[in-house]
C-alpha cells in the first residue's frame, strides 16, 4: 500500500534527466531509493506490530507459566491447550471469557451509538457560525485533551458513594432517592463506565464530523431550503450522505477503540473490575499479567484479534457493497 | 542511564580482572569497588515515595562510606512492584537487589529469578538464626533454599479506638470475634460503624479471609499443595467477613469500594470507624491526625472454640535478583540491611518489625504495640500458602471475595451456597 506511491516520483525525476544515458544510469541509482527511504518504515511496523503480533501469536501456543518466564524457549508447547482452554464455556473460565465479550459487546454497542449521537448533534449546532462558536467547539473538545488519567480519577472519586459529588447531589440536593446509591461495584459500575467512555470519546468523533460537515458545500443546503427542506431533512438528504465516507471510517475507528479499551476501566476501576463493568481487555489483562498465565492470555488476545479482523472485514465489505449500489 | 550501565559493567570486570583468585573477599576490593553502583528497587515503606528516598538516604550514604559501594535506589508503588518484576524476569535486565512482598516468595521462587540463599550464602550475610522464626518461614516453598531474607516484619493487629470503647464502657478488647461483633454493634451509631475494612482492595479482602479460614480450621491448599478452596471451612472463613456487611452490619457498606489501600485507615483515624484491622498503622494513624492515646491494638479475636489464629505472617523480604553483575556487593548490602543497626534505625521509622532477634533489645521496640505485634508474629501468625501458584490464589479469591463484598453491600445476601459456587469457579481459573 505503502510502496506504490514514491515509485512513479522517481520515475518522473528520471525523466527529467537531460541525455538518454544518463537518464538510464539515473534511473538505475535512482530506483533503489525509494525502498530505501521506505526502510525506517518498514523496519518500524516490523518491530513494533507485526513482530510483537507474531511473538504474541507464539506465546499462545505455549505453555508459558510462571515458571518458564525467565527462558521462554523452555516452556514446554502447549498446542491448542491454552486455547481449549479458554474456550470451555461449561467451566467457569470460559463462562467468564464469554460474560465479559458479552459485556464488552454491550458496552460498545451503547458506547459508539451515544458517542455518535451526542458528536453529531454537536456538529450540527456549530456548523453554521454564530457567535461564541470556536468557543463552544473548545469546550467540547476539552475532555479530549485532559489527560487520561487525571480526568478518570476525577469521575471516580465524584462517584465515590458517600463523599462523591454526584451522590451529594442526587440524594442530598435533589432528593431523587433516599438510598446512597454505588457507582463503582454492583450493577450501576456498568452504566457509570459508560459515561466516563463516552465523555472520553465524542469530542473526537465531534472533531471528525467537524471536518467532514466543512466540506459539504453550502449551495447543497441552500437548494435544499429552496425545495421546502427543514433542518431535519437536509440533515437527512444533505448533510448524512455527505458524510458516509467520514462516517464509515469513524464508527470503524470508535467500535475498535472502545472494544479495546483498557486505560479507562483500568484507572476507573483500578486491577480488578467488578463483574457488571469486565471488559475484554480488562479480563485478558487479569488473566497474563495478574494470574501470571501469559499462555492463555496471549490465547485470548489472539481470539480477540480475530474477532476484531473478522467484524472489521464483514463491516468494509457491507459498507463498499452500499457505495457500489449507489 | 544506559551509558551508567555500560560503565559500570566496564568497571566490574576491571574489579573482576584484579580480583581473579581472591575469593571475591570483599575486604581486598580497595578503591576499585568505589565504581559499582548496585540498583535497588525499595518498597513504598512511608508515607509517600519521597519520604522512602528521604528514610533510606541516611542508611545507603552509610553503606557507601564503609563499603565504596554506591547504591542507586528507586523506590517502586506497591501498585507497580510485581509487574516490574515479572517484566525484568522475563527480560533479565532488572536490578541488583530488590525488596518483595513475603507472600510472593513461593511464586517468585519458581520463576528463577532470584538468587537462593543456601546455607553458604547465608552464612555469609550472618547465619539464618539470626532472624525471626515465623518471618524466616515466608521466604520461600519449604525444603528449598530460600531465595530472600526478611527485611521488614509485620503483623495484621486489631486496632480499636479506647476513648470510645471506653465512651460504651467497654474496658477489654474483644477476646473472641463473638465480643468483637457485640462490641461493634454497641459502637455502631448513626455517624460511626463498628469496623471499617478495605473491602474493594484484593489484597486486604484476601489477608483477611485467610486468616479467618484458618480460624475456622480451613486451608486453602492441601500438604501436596494441591488447590482446596470450596471446603465448609474456607465458606465459613469468608462468610464470617460478608457478615461484618450483610449480618452483623457494623462495617458500613460503602467500604465494599475502598481500594486504594487507605481509605479504611482514614476513616478509623477520623472517628468514623472504632475499629479496623491492619498492619503496623501507629505512625499512619498519628500522621493522619488520631491523638496517639486514643489507639489500642490487640490480636484479631477468632471465633470461640476456633483456632486461635490472628494474622498472616506479613512483611517485607529482600531478595537479590539471580541476573545481577555484582553478586558479591549485592550480599554485602543484603548483610548491611539486615543488620542490627539499620533494623533498628528503619523499622524504628516506618512502624514495622525488626526482622533480627537482636534489635528487639533496643529500647524502642519495648513498647506495649511492639511487644502485642511480637507475640502475634511468635505465635499467632500463619505464613500465606508457600506454593507456587500463591499470587494466582491471591488475586482470584481475592478478586471474588471483593465482588461477593459488592453483592453484600448492595443488599444482596451472599449466601453459603453462593460463596462456595464462587470458590470452586475460582479453583478451576487456577488449574490453566
């Protein structure tokens, strides 16, 4: 993908050579540089993804315990033992494999359906310019640019049960319910996650239909109003189809994003999640680095992954077959 | 950090090269020795890491005046400690010498990556019977060389506020848990409970539940160290725990989401709590502003008739790791550390237990909290599972009891039934 482009440059520089044999010996010295400024690159990608990747994929294949971390190539293989492993849903690891990817698709699903619709409606407000409006777009894109950490601390400790302000709030101020209710265990742990992710991940989305909205052209909206269109159906027939190709990467790039998350639950929650809020790479996290079983670890990162491939490749093969039928 | 490596390995094998058929006596090194500097990666003993560098400082200035050893400290959070470990294990680039928690011994023993002291190497840090019996047992699986040394000893003890217990007129601290829950109802008012515990820490909820399974005469691995969680008594230990929330209700609920390892602490020393149970907590509890006449300490009470169990063996062990360049320097500090003096000095300073005999003759570890804590460690205190699989059995109990505590809190019973389902789930996680 990468290496098709430089190629005609260089053919083009060669072109411009001023004697015919010249032009050949340039182009002969010439057509290796190209690959070479390519190398950093390549050398990088290999070294940090795909080399890493394969190791992982290894990993999995053994039986890589505590006590065979010191020499890797000592542990004894394990075949597809670590995988079968995981994989018995009648016993109560794979029974915790399967509750956490339900979660993990739950929370996703709910995730980057609220983060979208929060996104575009925000995009809407300020695509047309009104006073205040770089403003108002700062403030939205201010949880995008808090660090991590600090802001996830923050939500925790004003979930807190008994000191935190959300609490103080609800039951102190307004009364809504007589009971202290928990944020951070039980079943509520799930639904405060969620606000936390999604207050995490809109203002990107915010940014990128943003971008994608500027450059819809205006007469679009003015033939639009011309025909008797309201707001709601030039969004409809102006503004979302505009947006499809914005769109079908974003919600790409979300749903891996959020399926993947880990620094969120894991500041939010701290080593162990509760049961409701067990997301995915929170469990594959507790089942190396924690159990210290980095066999059946890596054998979930690597089910993980294709799990990831496989809906990634259903989702551009579902999307291009729509741009073909248009 | 990288080129101090590089120079100081330059330099070693220069001291090796000039010491080839000495020995390695460190007496003869002289002025070369002055270029090895050993890394040491310290546990978060204080009340913050800067306040570890600034504990620690006086004592490795010391090691370098007598040794020309310099020593170049990091002082690791608890939180990040066993998984820079693992990561240096599996890289072989970690430090020199290096504190551990003792529970882990028996699960870093068998990674092979520390260094085994065997009965020669132990005489050359100053004999093994120089130290605390029950410590000395959480250094390692038994019939194996240990591969660390105790360097801070602690206990679990019940600490408990005497101004209020003397308020309810309660003059003796609970003999058996029947009294300890008695007293906590009596305590338990509208803006105070009878105990505050850590219950979203899998640490504290884990400690906890072992020492009450031992109680109940429970064992979570059997002689051949084999896994035997879902037993009636191992049920009952975590059920007596629950039942602080769900039953006896002197724990408020809302401390099923303490997790940052002071929060329970807090609330003892502010009043909001009369008891709570916790390793050597003097010194946090006066810096938390608790007026030091008001704290009492006693052994945990087991349940009549139980076995009279009172804490883990805990504490803090010094291994060196098994990759180290320096190995004669790095023994010579494990000896420094573990000497009189500096027990005296340290474990004076964080509030813990000398790991020596000898340093109890020092005046200040004769005091009433010292000698409770002694006699706990001496006779009360059983070592957490020696086998291999002990972190794994740390963080899955632990990890369920935290979630059965959430379930109690929320207003769920936790039933018999429901812990014992949890158990034998957690056994199976531990068999991959």
């Amino acid at each position: 993908m990468i290496t098709a482009n430089p190629a005609p440059e260089a053919g083009t520089e060669a072109r411009t050579g001023s004697s015919p044999v010249r032009a050949v010996t340039r182009r002969k010295k010439r057509q290796w540089l190209p690959y070479l400024l390519l190398l950093p690159v390549v050398v990088a990608e290999l070294l940090i993804h795909i080399i890493p990747m394969l190791i992982g994929v290894g990993m999995s294949f053994l039986e890589l315990t505590q006590f065979y971390i010191r020499n890797w190539t000592a542990a004894p293989a394990a075949g597809v033992g670590n995988y079968r492993f995981v994989l018995q849903f009648d016993e109560a690891s794979g029974k915790a494999l399967l509750h956490s990817f339900w979660t993990t698709v739950q929370f996703t699903v709910i995730v980057l359906a609220l983060s979208w619709l929060l996104a575009m409606a925000a995009a809407i407000w300020t695509q047309h310019a009104f006073r205040g409006r770089g403003l108002v777009r700062t403030v939205f894109l201010v949880p995008y640019a808090l660090p991590v950490f600090a802001s996830v601390i923050t939500w925790s400790f004003m979930l807190q049960r008994d000191n935190g302000m959300v609490n103080h709030v609800l039951v102190d101020q307004l009364g809504v319910t007589d009971e202290r209710p928990f944020w951070l265990i039980g079943d509520n742990s799930f639904w405060a996650l969620i606000v936390v992710e999604v207050w995490r991940l809109w203002p990107f989305a915010f940014l990128a239909l943003t971008a994608g909205m500027s450059s819809i052209p205006a007469e679009q909206y003015e033939a639009a109003a011309i025909d008797g269109a309201g707001v709601l159906r030039s969004v409809r027939w102006v503004t979302l189809p505009n947006l499809r190709s914005v769109n079908q990467v974003l919600l790409l790039v979300l749903f891996l994003w959020t399926f993947n998350e880990f620094t969120v639950p894991y500041t939010f929650f701290g080593k162990s999640a509760p049961e409701q809020a067990d997301l995915i790479s929170m469990h594959i996290y507790q089942n190396s680095f924690v159990t210290w079983n980095f066999g059946t670890g890596s054998a979930m990162s690597v089910l993980l992954l294709l799990f990831l491939l496989a809906v990634t490749a259903v989702y551009l093969l579902l999307t291009r077959k729509k741009d073909v039928d248009a | 950090m990288r080129l101090k490596r590089i120079t100081s390995a330059v330099a070693v094998s220069l001291v090796a090269a000039s010491l080839a058929g000495c020995g390695g006596n460190e007496e003869t090194s002289g002025g070369a020795a002055e270029d090895v500097t050993l890394t040491y990666w310290a546990s978060n003993q204080g009340t913050s890491l800067e306040n570890d560098q600034e504990v620690l400082k006086p004592q490795l200035d010391a090691f370098t005046a007598a040794t020309g050893i310099k020593v170049d400290v990091e002082v690791v959070p608890w939180s990040d400690l066993l998984n820079r470990i693992l990561a240096a294990t599996a890289s072989g680039e970690g430090p020199d010498v290096l504190n551990i928690g003792n529970t882990w011994s028996a699960s870093l023993q068998a990674t092979g990556a520390l260094k085994p002291f065997d009965d020669a190497t132990m005489t050359e840090i100053g004999g093994a019977d120089r130290f605390l019996a029950g410590s000395l047992a959480a250094t390692g699986a038994e019939g194996q060389p240990p591969t660390a040394v105790p360097l801070y000893s602690l206990a679990y003890g019940l600490y408990y506020n005497k101004a209020m217990f003397a308020e309810a007129g309660i003059t003796e601290p609970p003999a058996t848990w029947a009294d300890l829950i008695a007293a906590g109802k009596k305590l338990t008012t509208p803006e105070r409970w009878g105990m505050s515990i850590e219950g979203g820490s899998v640490s504290e909820n884990i400690h906890n539940v072992f020492v009450f399974s031992e109680q109940q005469g429970g064992s979570f691995f059997d002689d051949a160290g084999k896994p035997t969680f879902d037993t009636p008594e191992n049920v009952a230990g975590i059920k007596q725990y629950l039942d602080l929330i769900q039953t006896d209700k002197i724990t408020n609920p809302s401390n099923a989401e303490y997790s940052n390892g002071t929060e329970a602490l807090a609330d003892f020393a502010s009043g909001k709590s009369a008891m709570v149970m916790w390793q050597a907590a003097a010194g946090s509890l006066e810096e938390l502003g608790m007026d030091p006449a008001d704290i009492g300490v006693a052994p945990i009470p087991a349940p009549a008739g139980g076995e009279d169990v009172a804490s883990i063996v805990a504490g803090i062990n010094l291994a060196v790791f098994e990759n180290t360049e320096h190995e004669q320097q790095a023994l010579d500090f494990v000896e420094f550390m573990t000497s009189t003096p500096t027990q005296i000095e340290l474990n004076g300073t964080y509030g813990s237990l000398p790991a020596v005999q000898e340093a109890y003759s020092d005046p200040a570890f004769q005091t009433e909290a010292v000698e409770t804590f002694k006699s706990i460690l001496d006779t009360r205190a059983v070592p957490m599972p020696a086998v291999p699989e002990e972190s794994q059995f740390e963080t899955l109990v632990g990890t369920a009891v935290k979630n059965m505590l959430a379930q109690a809190a929320s207003g769920t019973v936790v039933t018999e039934q429901a812990i014992s389902e949890q158990l034998a789930a957690a056994q199976q996680q531990l068999a991959g």
